[in-house]
C-alpha cells in the first residue's frame, strides 16, 4: 500500500533506532554497525519429512514489483525477498550486512564508503558488482523512469536532484564505483541515518542488461525478471500468484532452507482466511478485524509484530474547505478512535492524535512520551467539533459540501469507512458519500490529488523519524495531503542534518507540534502488525517496518 510503503494495516513499534553511524570522534562507523543479532534458532526435518515448500497469501496487489519505481508496500514481500541492497534486516530488526560484507564513513559523515561481498552474482548466475549498483540509483534519479520514491535519492546524494532535473552529468552525481567491490556514496549534507536509508528498496540493484532489453516489460515474466535476493521467480501469473524458487546463486544460499515460495493473491480476506483454516495455504498477510478475537482465543496461528506506523485519512489541504485547519479540527474531534479500535478494527491499538508514530527510542525513552494530544481524545467531542465547524463558518454544518470520503478495497479499510462516515454525519451534522476503487486507481487519484478526504496509512520504511517527516514536507513527493508551511520545512531540513541525537529529538518534536497542531491529516491508531502462519512454519519473520522475510523459514514435518 506504502507510500510507499502505505499501509492501513500499520503501527505502534518500541524499535530502537539502529544502524546509524553517530558522531565518535572518528572516521570510521565499523565498530557501530550492528553485528548479525542473534538469529531464531532452528530445528531441521529429518531428511524427507516435510517438502520446504509453502503458500503464503497476500491480499492487495502491487501497482509494478519494480524496485526502482514502486513505493507500494503491497510490492514489498516480493522485493525483498527476490532483491537484497547492500544492507538488510534480521529477525531482531537490527540492521546487518547484506550485498556488503562491511561499510565506513568519514568524519562528518557526508562520505560513504560500501565493501561488496566477493562473488556477488545475479539470480541469472552472471556477476554483480558495484557498478550494477550506480546504474540502478542513477536509472532511479532519471526522470523518465517514473521512481515513486526518488526523493529518498535526490534528497541525499550529491547532486542527486540536480542530475534529476537534467542539469548536471551522471559523472558528477555523489554515487562511484571505485572497482567492482567498493561503492562510494557522497552526501550533499551529513546524514547519521544514511545506512538505514539504502536499506530501502529503492536502492536495490537491478540487472542493467534485462532492463534494458525489455523495458518495463521485464518485471512481467519469470525469465526476465532478474534479481539477487534468496529467491528467484518461476512463474508470474498477475492476480493470481507469483511462485519463487531457491536461488542457487545467493551469495548465503547454503543457509537458505526453503524451496518454493508461492504468493497467493486471494483479495477477500474472508475467503483468504477460509482457505487457511481448510488447509489450502500456509500462512496470509491480512487477517479479517471480525475474526480477529476467535483466532487468537484458538491459537490458529496469529503472529504479532511491532510497527512503526500509523493509520490515517488524508486531507486535501490544498483543496477547499480542507485548507482551513478548523475544518480539519472538527472533523479530527467528530472522531471516537476509540470506539474504532474496539468495535469496527477490533484490535489492540492506541488512539492517534499525530502523524507520526512511537518507535523512535532515544537514551532508553520514545521520543513522543509525554508530547501534547493536540486537543484530541480517544472518545469523540461533538460539543468541541461543532464549534471548530462553526468558527470555520459552518455553524451546525449549514453549507458545509458534502464530504467524498474515499477508500481503497479491503473488506477491514470499508468497515473502518462506514464507521467513520456515521461519526462525522452524527457528531458535525454534515453529510458524507463514501465511494472505493482497486488499490491501483486509488493511489492514482490520491497522488494526483483528485480527492477530499481518503484512506491511507504509513509504515516507515526504516526507523528513524525521518521516514514520517517528509510526508507533510512541501513538495516532497511523499506530501500527497499538499500540505505546506514554511516553519515546518525549515525544521525538518535542520533535523536532517542534525548529527548530535539528543537535539535531533528535540527539532523531531518541534516539527511534530508545529504541524500536528494544524491538523493536517485525520490519524486514528497506533497498532502492531499481524498475519497468520502455520505452527509448522518457523523462521518467518516481520520488522518494524512491516516487511516479511522468508530467507529463514523452514516447513518441519506435520
């Protein structure tokens, strides 16, 4: 869904921020990396007694399962699990080497040097080196690739953006193969969260020679689509599944037990649920809200994650009467989160009052404890909605348009739809149309800002507060609620380069009651990520970032 990775299956997270290089009064960050973590331990099957193969079902489909330019979250158990960037993610959720067997950076952190792993190769068997790497971030700031996510290059590279407008070289970009196994990133600013940031996919390197030959046409066939993860793909069937294969030419593929991966798309959850508990799937993504209860209560198999997210509805705020933040306070206060968490979602979750999630821990504390609830509650304040409506100058919501409160299908995202179109029409007096769309043209019309009001969510793509900050950012293409104000930038872009941790909370913070007080979006939970799995499935495993891998797993007998 993401953003990008958007979600509205997203949230609340305790991680602590990792993999950031801080300020030691040296030039090397080796000795702050994280080390492998420990890793879930596993018992093999006797030889023979259980076929490592399994099928996990996903629920909403990705827009492309191209890496250079999706930010859909639905791409992501694909991407990840068929691409690896330099680094990657444990079980631990701590960062650790992936592509790159080590990596340093220079005394103010604007110089980043990466070593690649000897004999790195393509899922094709032919060699991948650092030069592969420069192609695909310099084919992710070309314009005419269409990258979703190319701010997450462009803001940070030397002349990324410039080169993205056409006004410099690709020589002259801050990305440099220095031979086949060293990459060298140079920053614009200092950043000592940059080894998060290639941690994302759109840093993933793709094979220059596919890409080329076939154009957009190589993510649609198995024989095309090269990658360099764990898994290879066998067999592309769009809407129906995706089925992945050991790949014999994974740098850490003697570690890699499973066989066969098949993704599922079953849209409906329930029937998704129902093909799991006749057996026909081992695992799926989505679990229904209304049977949430009765699965925990039978041990079916629910797993329970941290994440670092929050769900939402977008305002248009360059859209009237979006653009007035007392309009957007009334509608805000018009909502019982609560009452959305225990009845419509039916899941363990705390209100939100912000955009921005917990699970940012700074000297053992999360930086949002303790910060303001910017007038709001878990119960709804009709008495306070109606006069913020009326200030705006709707008094008891006359001449108030209709809201067109939009959403993408997903049987969970149209209950929590209904709900809150009853809320806003009982507490404000105002009348609401809801309407849906497949995920695909959702998106696009949010993106291109044909909405109101509509459903959205966020899951950061690493931990850091940085992965929030730039969605109300002006102009940023993760900015798709147009949201503006000059202050709010201008903190935003201190925090960036703020290299000492304690102030960079501090500027978090500012950032978040600045623009949180004006309302900007309609957040309603904090909640932790779950999906279903077999008990004879071990070593799967989720981040704080929602993504799911499947390198570790393992089908014991049963």
């Amino acid at each position: 869904m993401k953003k990008k990775t958007i979600s509205l299956l997203l949230a609340l997270s305790l991680a602590a921020f990792s993999g950031c290089g801080q300020d030691q009064g040296g030039t090397s960050i080796d000795d702050l990396k994280p080390s492998n973590g420990p890793q879930e331990s596993r018992q093999p099957a006797p030889d023979g007694d259980a076929a490592q193969e399994m099928t996990f079902v996903l629920c909403n489909e990705p827009d492309t399962i191209d890496p250079g330019i999706t930010s859909n979250s639905f791409a992501v158990p694909f991407l990840i699990n068929c691409f690896e960037g330099l680094v990657t993610y444990n079980n631990a959720g701590e960062i650790v080497p992936g592509n790159a067997e080590r990596w340093t950076a220079n005394e103010d952190l604007t110089v980043y040097t990466f070593h690649l792993r000897e004999g790195l190769a393509w899922s094709d068997g032919t060699p991948l080196t650092a030069s592969d790497y420069v192609y695909s971030i310099l084919r992710v700031l070309d314009p005419k690739t269409g990258g979703q996510y190319v701010n997450m290059v462009s803001d940070y590279l030397l002349n990324g953006a410039a080169y993205n407008r056409g006004e410099v070289s690709a020589e002259e970009v801050g990305v440099k193969a220095l031979d086949d196994r060293t990459l060298e990133f140079t920053l614009a600013n200092p950043c000592p969260y940059f080894v998060d940031v290639v941690g994302m996919w759109v840093y993933f390197p793709v094979q220059k020679a596919v890409v080329e030959a076939n154009g957009d046409a190589w993510t649609t066939a198995a024989d095309t689509y090269v990658g360099n993860g764990p898994f290879k793909v066998a067999e592309i069937r769009p809407s129906e599944r995706y089925v992945l294969v050991k790949n014999e030419h994974y740098w850490d593929a003697e570690n890699v037990t499973l066989e066969k991966l098949t993704f599922r798309y079953i849209l409906d959850v329930s029937t998704a649920l129902t093909a799991y508990e006749n057996g026909e799937v081992d695992g799926v993504r989505n679990i229904p809200s209304s049977d949430f209860a009765r699965l925990k209560a039978e041990n079916a198999g629910i797993q329970t994650y941290p994440s670092y997210g929050t769900v939402y509805y977008l305002f248009n705020c360059g859209k009237a009467p979006y653009n007035d933040p007392l309009v957007r306070k009334a509608l805000n206060l018009a909502i019982d989160r609560e009452s959305l968490i225990s009845n419509v979602a039916q899941i363990d979750g705390v209100p939100a009052f912000s955009f921005y999630a917990p699970g940012y821990v700074q000297n053992g504390k999360d930086i949002t404890e303790g910060r303001s609830d910017f007038g709001l509650s878990g119960k709804a304040d009709p008495a306070a909605a109606k006069d913020a409506l009326a200030r705006a100058g709707y008094p008891n919501g006359e001449g108030f348009p209709t809201v067109q409160l939009s959403f993408y299908s997903d049987d969970n995202v149209k209950k929590l739809a209904e709900a809150i179109k009853e809320m806003l029409e009982t507490n404000l007096g105002i009348q609401v149309e809801v309407s849906s769309a497949d995920w695909a043209v959702f998106y696009d019309s949010v993106q291109s800002g044909n909405y109101e009001v509509a459903a959205m969510g966020w899951s950061a793509d690493y931990v850091n507060p940085m992965s929030f900050l730039p969605l109300l950012y002006t102009g940023d293409t993760t900015n798709i609620s147009f949201y503006s104000n000059p202050a709010y930038d201008a903190l935003v872009d201190q925090a960036r380069q703020e290299r000492d941790p304690v102030k960079f909370a501090e500027l978090v913070g500012q950032a978040d009651e600045l623009v949180s007080s004006e309302y900007p979006v309609l957040p309603l939970y904090y909640k932790s990520n779950n999906f279903l799995l077999k008990d004879y499935v071990q070593g799967v495993y989720m981040t704080s970032s929602s993504s799911i891998y499947f390198k570790n797993a393992e089908v014991l007998p049963h």
